[in-house]
C-alpha cells in the first residue's frame, strides 16, 4: 500500500514526511506477510526478512533520493516558467531583451522604488532620444511613482522649447528646469512634506551618454571593459555637500548614520519639502560623447551598490551578455533566465549579499 500524496513539489518537508510514512507502511505490510507464512519464524526466516527488509529500505532511499531530485528540478523550473513570463512581457514592451530591468521589494516591508523606460520619448530632427530612470523613494512610494509618470514628460517639453531657440542642447540647463519642475509639482501636495525620491536619470542617443543624478543612486558605464562612473553618489559626509549644507543653515548628524538634520541620508531628493534649503533638488549632469567601446550602462539604486562594487556589477553583467552559462544540468534554465536578464542576476545577487533596501536594476546594451 501506498499513499498518493497531490502537494506543491517546492514543499520538500511534506514530500519527505509522505515518503517516510510510505517506508513505514511497507515494511509493516511485509512484517505482516512474513507473520502469516510462520507464526514463529525460524533464524532462517529471521535471516531472510532482515536480508529483504534491508534490500527493500534501500530501495526506498533510492527512490526517495530520485523523487527529491524530481521535485529540485520541477520547483527550478517552475520558478522559470514564471520569470520567463515576467521577462516576456518586458520583451513585448521593449521589443527586444534590452533594455532590461529588475526591481524588488527585498527585505523592506514596503516597496519605494520606481524605474522608467521610455523608448524614443523624443523624436526630434531625425534623431531619437530614450529615456532611463531609477527613483529611490524614502518615507513612501508616493513621490517615486510620481517621478515615473511625469519627470520623462517634463523633459521632452523643456527639449521642444529649446529646439525652437537653438540647434544645440545644453543638457545641464534642461535637465536642472526639469527636475525643479518635478520638484515644484510633488511640493504642491501637503502630504510630501516627509516624502522624497532620488532620482537618477540618463538620455542616450547615437551621439551621447547625458547623465542627471539627485541623490544616492547610481548611473556605470562599462566601456572598453573598464567602468566608468556617471554619477556621483549625494551624501552629507561629502565634503562639498557638508559644506554647502551648513552654509545654508542645515546640520549633519550621526544618527544611525550621518543624515542631514539626523533624519535624511542623502543629501539631494526630489520631494522632503521639510528639509528644505538644506536637502535640493538640483541635479549634477555629466554629458560623455558616445565610443565604440561602449558596451552597456548601469542604473541601480542604493540597495544595490551598497553591497555591490562598480566593477563588480559590470564583471556581472558582461559575463551574462557575453552567454556565461553554468554547466551543471540542474541549473540550466535557472542560468538561462538569468543570462537573458542580467538586471534580474544583479538584484539576485544583491539579496545573496544581505542588502536590505528595495533593490531596482537597469541595464542598457550600448553594443544592442
């Protein structure tokens, strides 16, 4: 007799429960068959039934050792099945595997983070612009997801103005109007007051690499194998950010930390209207020329670069565009998953690293 057991193959504790209640019951049933044979089993019969009953334990074993790797590679690839419908429908949205993004809640109650991907927002002059943006939002999610849906909007209309006065763009003025209108905007609101966002953001086209950071996110770029930053992380131990914080009246603390007036960890945001003079809005903007070396950009907020390096990240991600595969047969379509979706790999790898922040991940082929 056996017992037929329908139950989630990830549940490893209950398969196992089943499979020892199985070796029980059928070593009670050839107990039971020996007894009938002989009432009193000679040392013979003694002999014999420890012979079969130890074949038939080994037997089990072996079958339950078979089951569990069953059940390994059914849980591995029902965990592919499911990502790969996620990444499908990124695919559908981007028309192809980049750029491809990645954000999770980690081990915060909460998720903050908000990530923008906006192909050819700007179409002007036969030359097409896209658009690439991490928020980091701190205090909830409002400002954040605010930024998504208008801060890409708000620069295509600063480009359209510019493009009627002028052939060339000055990027830092554009990208500087942009964000304190986006500032001005989520301020409007009494309920930000202790809500912000950072805010990284880049414009690339076939000419340029244009970068605008607030905050502590992030923006690599891996060219000629060598990572590049883009940014510059905004925090109040910067010496230039100390010093333009207590000039404006503003104290850094060590609360838990150096935060300004012991409560912000990062010394720019979009968003924190009670911080204000001491924490702005204004965005530094670095413009790079694009190479034949590119070969693809990072966008991240801090719970990635906290536990992970600039070169790090991008060993990571050259070896999943370069088809870095794991060769054994159980992580096969795990490797292939994550291969397609280096952003997936890094925000994994994160978490194997104990970040504890939201954790979202962009990364942009330069070489696609």
């Amino acid at each position: 007799m056996l017992l037929v057991s329908i139950i989630n193959p990830k549940n490893t504790f209950l398969c196992e429960l089943v499979f020892l209640l199985n070796m029980m019951i059928n070593n009670m049933d050839h107990t039971n068959m020996d007894h009938t044979v002989s009432s009193q089993p000679s040392s013979s019969n003694c002999r014999q039934f420890v012979s079969y009953s130890s074949k038939s334990n080994t037997i089990f074993a072996r079958r339950r050792r078979t089951e569990l790797r069953r059940m390994k590679v059914l849980s591995n690839a029902d965990d592919s099945l499911s990502n790969k419908r996620r990444f499908e429908n990124t695919k559908k949205e981007h028309n192809d595997n980049f750029p491809c993004h990645s954000s999770v809640i980690g081990r915060r109650r909460e998720m903050e983070d908000a990530v923008s991907i906006e192909k050819k927002f700007v179409d002007e002059n036969s030359r097409k612009f896209d658009f690439y943006g991490v928020y980091d939002g701190h205090g909830g999610s409002r400002v954040a997801y605010a930024c998504r849906e208008r801060l890409h909007k708000l620069l295509a209309t600063e480009i359209d103005i510019e493009n009627k006065n002028t052939e060339e763009m000055n990027w830092e003025n554009l990208m500087v109007e942009s964000f304190a209108k986006m500032d001005e905007e989520v301020n409007e609101t009494d309920i930000v007051d202790s809500i912000g966002s950072t805010a990284v953001v880049a414009v690339v086209s076939d000419k340029e690499i244009v970068v605008a950071n607030c905050g502590d996110s992030r923006a690599v770029l891996s060219r000629g194998g060598v990572p590049v930053p883009l940014s510059v992380d905004h925090k109040p131990n910067r010496p230039d950010e100390l010093e333009r914080i207590e000039l404006s009246g503003g104290r850094v603390i060590d609360w838990n930390g150096l935060r300004v007036l012991g409560v912000l960890a990062t010394s720019r945001s979009i968003g924190d209207r009670q911080l204000k003079p001491y924490v702005i809005a204004k965005p530094e903007v670095i413009v790079n020329k694009r190479d034949d070396a590119d070969e693809f950009m990072i966008l991240a907020s801090d719970g990635l670069w906290d536990v992970i390096s600039n070169d790090l990240a991008c060993q990571v991600v050259r070896k999943c565009l370069d088809g870095w595969t794991c060769r054994r047969r159980s992580m096969k379509e795990h490797h292939k998953r994550t291969t397609n979706n280096p952003a997936m790999f890094l925000t994994e790898l994160a978490m194997a690293r104990g970040s504890k922040d939201n954790i979202s991940v962009i990364v942009v082929n330069l070489k696609h």
